[in-house]
C-alpha cells in the first residue's frame, strides 16, 4: 500500500516540512489497531564533531534523542517500525528536505510501551534499517564542509519521527538542533595592562548562545593563565548573548592590586557535555584615583551602567553627556544624604528591577 503521510511545519524551523514517506510493496509487518503513541525528546547539542556523529550509518557515540513509544498497559504487545526523516538548513542557506529517509527494521513495542534511543538504532545496536536512503548532494556539502573542519556545518536540524503498521492513533514526534560552531572570542576593553574604577565594565565579543566572564585577582610571581584559574576567583558570571558586563555581584575589588579577567563561550557537545572555547587572558589593575582609568576617558562604568539600563530610552542625554565631556566627582547623594559608590551599585540593581516605572534626567550645575 503507498501511502504518504504530511505532519505539521514546526515551530522553530518554519521551511521544513516534516514528511514521512512510505515506500510502495508489502512489509514484513501486517497493518493492525493499536493505540500507540509517540513522544520524541532531544538532548540539547550545539556542537557536533566528525567523530560525534556517522551519518552514513545513523550512528553517534552519545546520546542524542530518546523516543517513548506508549503502549497501554493493558493492551497487547504490538509489532511496528519506525519512520525517521532528516531535514537540514544549513546556516548558508542551503537546504536539503528529506535528506535522509530512513525506516527501521521492524521491533516489538510491549505492554506499558518501549523507549528507543539513537544508541539503539544501526545494525550492530540492536534496531537495524530497512530503508537508509541519503540524499547525494546532501551528503557531499555536509562531507565537504566537516572534513575541512572537523565539525558539522552550523544550521538547523530537524528529525520527524512517525509509526508505521498502526491503523489508528497514528502519531508523530520531532525534535530539532541548532547546531553552532563558535569561533571567536575577544576582549576589548579594559585592555590589558589597564587601569580601571573599582566597578570596571568590560566590553568584549562572543558569538556563542552562551559564555562565561571569570575575574580573579593577579599577584606577583604569577602567570595570567595561573592567576586566572585562582579559587575562588573574585567573580564568575553566567552570560546568554551578552557583549558587555558592567562588574557586580562579585568580591569588592580593591584600589591599587590587579586583577586577570577572561570571557569562554561554552557550547553543548553530544552526550551533554559543555565544549569551552576561550579567550586570551588580560590583566588590569584598579586605580588609586578615583575615576580614573588608563586611556584618560572620563566615560566611566557608572554612566556606561546608567546607559545600559536608560540608554535606550534617553539616547539623546547620554550623547549630551558624552559630547559635552562630563566626567563625574565621585560625589554621589540619594534624598540629599551622601552616598557610597557601592551604595549608587545597589540602587542601580533596583532601579534595573523597575525601568519601566523609573525616570532619568540630566541637569548641568551652574556651579
């Protein structure tokens, strides 16, 4: 019987088109009821290497995704085979629908259902495949492209997952990675060999979907890259997309000692893992004069944090303030009473709390 069977476009790849195709000629398995169900799980992976993943044989040395086929636990065993569809856009825009099709060999699916993994399937893992059919051109631009880099090209991948030899109830499931590849990292500012506030903000690049910003304290005798593996460090901070971090929530820094800081974006690899790539680690050292740092700019951490939470809102204050070269006193007071740099840090955490209901106005003093 030919039957071709459309599912639903997914939510996080809308080009694709989840499509299980059954192949024309009688099956070792008879079409019968049942009432199984389906439910595909991913393991999050970002990065996937050459040695991760064989595409010709469907086989990887982790674990990638977990299929649950539900079975009542009052109902008989039932005998079935699954349908396996890989999509691919990859992030140079090329795309490959059905750029394999694959159909297991059949398997008993018992009473209370069967959990299937990506470690199950192949011919030396117990669930071989009567159908393995990968799309040439497909294969020649993921061949090409993870041979001259080791790693699988960065796009979308979407597996659809559908049962055959079920006459009702039939059921469906996908999961989808993106898969990225990381390649540069770099710090901007404090530059190394610095001078900085006692609230440094830093600026860096990172193209990762998530990084880590550590700062430990620098001492005589020692390398950065021994000083920055310091425990415990003065900060570590747990970043998504972020380019910038103005330091808080850390150990006070101290006027007059210095300190090493370094940005690693960390991506999942197969099996779970997180995959660090790291940048170079630069020193700075916190000023004895307040307000000061290295290059002579007077646009410090305080306005750069100020700008950060109003910025977007008040774009033309804090050009004025930047082209009218304002630099601040170190002179901070709330409700009239004098207040300590810490204390501004604190206000400004309440005030990022509640940005929408806050307000921002800059006043030059006749003084």
């Amino acid at each position: 019987m030919n039957r071709l069977f459309f599912g639903k476009l997914p939510t996080v790849a809308p080009w694709f088109f989840a499509a299980a195709v059954f192949l024309a000629g009688p099956g070792p398995v008879r079409s019968q009821t049942c009432p199984l169900r389906l439910q595909a799980v991913s393991v999050p992976v970002e990065q996937l290497t050459i040695s991760d993943f064989d595409l010709d044989n469907f086989e990887a040395k982790g674990l990638l995704f977990t299929v649950n086929v539900i079975n009542p636990p009052d109902s008989p065993a039932v005998d079935v085979q699954m349908n396996i569809i890989l999509n691919i856009q990859l992030a140079t825009g090329e795309t490959f629908f059905q750029a394999t099709i694959m159909r297991t060999d059949p398997f008993t699916v018992p009473a209370g259902g069967r959990t299937v993994t990506n470690l199950d399937l192949g011919k030396s893992s117990g669930i071989g495949f009567e159908v393995f059919d990968i799309d040439d051109e497909a294969r020649a631009a993921i061949e090409d492209r993870t041979l001259s880099t080791g790693m699988l090209p960065a796009g979308t991948y979407a597996l659809t997952f559908s049962l055959e030899n079920c006459t009702e109830a039939f059921s469906d499931g996908e999961v989808v990675w993106e898969i990225r590849n990381p390649s540069r990292v770099e710090l901007i500012s404090p530059r190394d060999g610095e001078s900085t506030g006692e609230y440094p903000f830093f600026e860096f690049f990172q193209e990762g979907p998530a990084a880590r910003l550590t700062v430990a304290e620098f001492t005589d005798g020692q390398t950065k890259e021994d000083a920055i593996t310091r425990d415990p460090a003065m900060l570590t901070a747990d970043l998504t997309t972020e380019r910038s971090f103005l330091y808080q929530g850390g150990r006070p820094l101290e006027k007059g000692k210095s300190y090493v800081w370094r940005v690693e974006i960390l991506t999942t690899v197969s099996g779970g893992d997180e995959l660090p790539l790291s940048s170079p680690v630069y020193s700075f050292t916190v000023s004895e004069t307040p307000g000061a740092t290295g290059d002579g700019s007077d646009y410090d951490a305080i306005l750069a944090r100020l700008e950060a939470i109003y910025g977007s809102r008040y774009p033309d204050i804090f050009r004025a303030i930047r082209e009218g070269s304002f630099t601040l006193t170190g002179d901070y007071t709330l409700d009239a009473d004098r207040i300590t740099a810490e204390d501004l840090q604190a206000l400004f955490d309440t005030l990022q709390e509640s940005v929408d209901a806050s307000e921002l106005t800059f006043e030059e003093d006749g003084r």
